[in-house]
C-alpha cells in the first residue's frame, strides 16, 4: 500500500522503532520532536508529497504522540538519525514537530562558537555538534579565562557525560550543569545567553528579606538571567547576583 521503500540503520527497521515501543520514553536531547498524527494521516486522501515507508505493526494512528532524541538531521532533510529507548533509526521528518533549545546551534564551528560568546557573560553557553567527531557534541563555556570546549561523551547505554555523572539527554545533562560546575579547574556554572533586551530598571528601591535577593535603588539598571518564574526573577548588577520582584522593574531604554 505504501510502496516497498523500507529505511534502516543497522539493520534495525525503522518502523519497528517508531511504533513497537510503548511506554513513556526519556527526554530529548538537541531537539525534542513530538509524533503529532494530522488529518492527511488519518486516511484522508491528499496530494502531499511524503517520503515514503513501510509501515509496520499496523498504522501510526494507533500511537500516542512520542518523543525521541534526534541524533543528526543534517545529512538528509527528509529523514532524521533518532533514537528511541536505546534503539537508533530513521524518521520521517513530516511526520514530527521539532521543539528547539535556544542554547542548541547545530553544525557552527570551534571559531565561530568563540565569537559568539567572547563578550557574553561568564557561563554564557551553547550545544553545537563536534568538528572532529560528526554525530557527537561539544560543550562550549564563556569562562573567566576565555571560551572553553567541552566534549560531551557518551556511554554504552548511549547516556551523555562530561565527568562522572551520566544522563539520559543533553537537556538533563544542561539543567544539572546550572548548578554543578563545568569544569574541574574553576567554578564555572551554565548560564544562558542573555539578549541586550534583557534590561530592566528599577522604579522602586528594593531591600532583600530573604539571603538570595538582589538589592537595588531606583534607577539601577538590571540583567535579567532568569525569567522562569512570573514573579521573581533572577538577575545582576555588576559582580551582585540575586532574585528581585518583577514588578518593582520595567524594560530599560537606554
């Protein structure tokens, strides 16, 4: 029914992949994809173009929305390198809706990674894939010292590591990084890049009650590090970190 076209990857079928597989898998590493089913998928005819695949185990409507790590998708834009509860394979790429990070830059060089975070603030990072290892990834850190490049490792499990502790995505082994140091030489904590937008200025003064809290006059202008949370926000001035009320702020025009 659906022509004899059948993608493999080491000799596991794609198919298999996407539908024998039936409890919750772990989180995504670059990207997050989910399998969102429309309605040309459903049954309705259409004139769409897709790449075509052998279905297996029934049809994809049967599934629930999933999500994979996609380990390459620049080598062919109609399917992509994923893996699934261990397992790796191709998929379709019509067939998945891509969630991106902001910290993931894909293929950029060592020399352009270095530009891009020269004059960002230390911990200012981002996920790119490795120049001298295709389909592995590399860490690079806007350090005191410099830009720094970290490999990121993979295990058997197919888990990722920098040092000791494994995770089983790129996003953990990032959120864990947030608060456990980068490097073995000097503390240096992943912080994301923050847009000069990322201004604020008090208009009220702002006495902490709590350790933690960011203290400002009115007037001072803000860094805003961390907007996560609708009420309190993370930010700086000059070496002081801290939280401070989002409403004693406004965006800054310099």
């Amino acid at each position: 029914l659906f022509g004899p076209r059948i993608k493999e990857f080491d000799h596991t079928v794609v198919g298999m992949i996407i539908v024998s597989q039936l409890h919750v898998v772990t989180r995504c590493d670059a990207h997050t994809i989910s399998l969102n089913l429309r309605d040309v998928d459903r049954g309705r005819c259409t004139n769409e173009k897709k790449p075509m695949y052998t279905r297996r185990f029934g049809s994809l409507q049967m599934l629930l929305p999933r999500e994979f790590k996609i380990l390459n998708m620049e080598d062919d834009m109609n399917w992509y390198r994923a893996e699934l509860d261990s397992r790796e394979g191709l998929i379709p790429s019509n067939y998945i809706e891509m969630k991106s990070h902001d910290w993931y830059y894909g293929r950029i060089t060592r020399a352009d990674a270095e530009r891009l975070l020269m004059n960002k603030h230390e911990g200012a990072f981002l996920i790119r894939i490795s120049e001298s290892s295709p389909g592995d990834f590399s860490l690079s850190v806007k350090c005191s010292d410099g830009v720094q490049h970290f490999k990121v490792l993979r295990d058997a499990q197919g888990k990722f590591f920098l040092w000791v502790v494994k995770f089983n995505s790129l996003n953990e082994l990032v959120e864990y990084h947030r608060t456990a140091s980068v490097s073995r030489s000097q503390d240096v904590k992943l912080r994301d890049m923050v847009p000069e937008e990322c201004l604020v200025q008090a208009l009220y003064d702002f006495a902490p009650q709590e350790p933690g809290e960011l203290e400002f006059r009115r007037g001072d202008v803000i860094t805003v590090t961390d907007r996560t949370d609708q009420h309190w926000w993370h930010g700086e001035i000059g070496n002081r970190r801290g939280l401070f009320p989002s409403t004693y702020v406004t965006p800054y025009h310099s």
